[in-house]
C-alpha cells in the first residue's frame, strides 16, 4: 500500500481562525477539565512557557530583539503564540521570539492559542513560522529542511511544495549542509552571505572551499570575485591530465589521516615530493605534532 504523504496543510494559518479569537475573548480563560478540544486563547507568563524542543532557530538576534521588546513594551503581543498543554504546562509550538521579547519587555502575561499538536507536527509548524516570516538564517533553514525530509520522507519536490518554495531554491539552500562545518558558521552569522557559499560550492574540495571562505572574509571579495575563482580551478583542473589513480589512493589516505590537503608529485618513476598543506600557523603546529608522534 501506498504511504500517504504528510502535508503542512496551511501551515499557522490552520492553527489561528479570527472566530476562535473572536469567540474566546472572555474574563474566565482557565482550562477547565472537560473543555471541548479546540483552540483556546489565553493570557499567559511567557517566563513559564517551556520552548519548542524542534524549534529550527538556533540564534536569535539581540539586536532585533531589543526592537521587537519595544514594540511590545509600546503596542503589546499582537498576535498570539501558540502552544500546546503538557502534563506540567504548556509548551511553545511557536513564537519564541516574541516570549523572548515579551521577557525582556517585563510583560507579566502574553495571548497564547492552545492547540492539540502531536509530537510530529511539532517541527513543521516551528519551521514554517519562521519560513514565513524570514527569520531563520540559510544554514538553520537548511537544516530545518533536512530534518523534513527525514521526518516525512519527502522528496525534494514535495518538500519545495509543502514550503511554498521552488524546487531549485529548495536544492540550492539544502546544498549548502555539504559545505565544511567552518564555512557553514560563516554562512549562519553572516561573515559571508549566500550568494558566496552558492560560489564556494563549485570549488572541488572541503579544503578549496575553506581557503577561499577564508579569503572571502579578510579580503571582503565580492560573489563575482569568488564565482571567477572556481571558474579558473575548474579550468585547471578540467585541463590537468589525468592522475596515476595509486597516487591520488596515496594522496586521499594521507588526506584523510592529516586532515588537509596533500599531494604527490613523481619527477620519475622513483623520485618525487610531498607536499602538505597549511593555511596557518595553528594548523601547521597541529601538523607538526601528528608528524612527530608516527613511530
């Protein structure tokens, strides 16, 4: 039988109806015990709401924090979070960075929607907040991403289809995760934007990709200058005749061991060098010592 593919439906706008907002607005906005199921608006401490486990934001902006808590220091929460009661509470479904500000706003009580949401649903309906509003940076979308399509099992066309995004913008922001894990830091807090790791991406190694971040970052180079770059390794390296495949074994062993770049190059059948390679002086002490500790 076929699996029947999970759908986010119309994403917060499902959780939140203006007759739910409307019909609820009441003095008495305690949960009583036998309360029909359904979305309930109440006012409650944002300091005892307990965050979102699968919330995809992992970094949250002070800055635009502290505009946000003047809003709502000036105008109040204008609309609702949601969360979803638990045995001891309640849990944010989303809106953390409006309890967060709300916080900072002394806010004693902040409108909340409660709503039945499964252990499931949890993820998608965190990840599509922020996706509707922008607020995830392209490495924490990207992984929000990732985690949907393990989750749901989704290709990357249903993917791009429940988001409300194209396809190509889907494998694009996804492909950023096979970038090395400096370079994605660099991407998350903005020291390069997406357009340089988009470039950084047609280089054709981990550690081609890690110099020219680096370079990105001391020597301010533009999308354009980096899109160049790649353009001249790839010539390089379509031009370059093809290699001994026991020396690029050789070169990948010792790549792995070292954790950097290495290459042979035979002048005959029984001389040659190695070259390692280190792109500061941190790395080459690091190189040093696991040279010194071969016996």
């Amino acid at each position: 039988m076929a699996k029947k593919k999970k759908g986010l439906g119309r994403g917060l706008g499902a959780l939140i109806s203006s007759s739910v907002i409307e019909e609820d607005r009441s003095d008495d906005l305690a949960i009583q015990p036998d309360e029909p199921a359904g979305p309930r608006l109440l006012q409650l401490n944002p300091r005892d709401l307990k965050p979102n486990p699968k919330q995809p934001r992992m970094t949250f902006n002070e800055e635009t924090l502290e505009e946000l808590s003047e809003s709502i220091r000036r105008d109040g929460v204008q609309e609702p979070v949601i969360v979803r009661k638990t045995d001891d509470g309640y849990e944010l479904v989303s809106g953390e960075r409006r309890v967060r500000a709300a916080v900072m706003a002394d806010l004693e009580t902040i409108p909340a929607v409660c709503r039945e949401v499964s252990d499931a649903d949890m993820l998608k309906l965190g990840l599509i907040e922020n996706i509707q509003r922008e607020d995830l940076n392209p490495i924490e979308l990207a992984r929000g991403y990732r985690q949907l399509v393990e989750q749901y099992e989704w290709t990357q066309e249903e993917l791009a289809d429940q988001v409300g995004k194209k396809r190509a913008t889907v494998a694009n922001t996804l492909r950023l995760l096979n970038l090395p894990d400096v370079v994605q830091s660099r991407v998350a807090d903005g020291s390069i934007t997406m357009g340089h790791a988009r470039a950084l991406l047609a280089l054709d190694s981990p550690q081609s990709q890690l110099a020219a971040c680096r370079k990105i970052v001391s020597q301010g180079l533009s999308v354009r200058q980096v899109e160049k770059m790649a353009a001249r390794k790839d010539t390089a390296t379509k031009a370059a005749p093809a290699k001994d495949p026991n020396i690029t074994a050789i070169e990948d062993e010792l790549r792995r061991k070292l954790g950097t770049k290495v290459a042979l190059k035979a002048s005959d059948k029984a001389r040659g060098k190695i070259e390692i390679e280190y792109f500061n002086l941190d790395e080459l002490d690091r190189l040093l010592a696991l040279i010194r500790s071969i016996r």
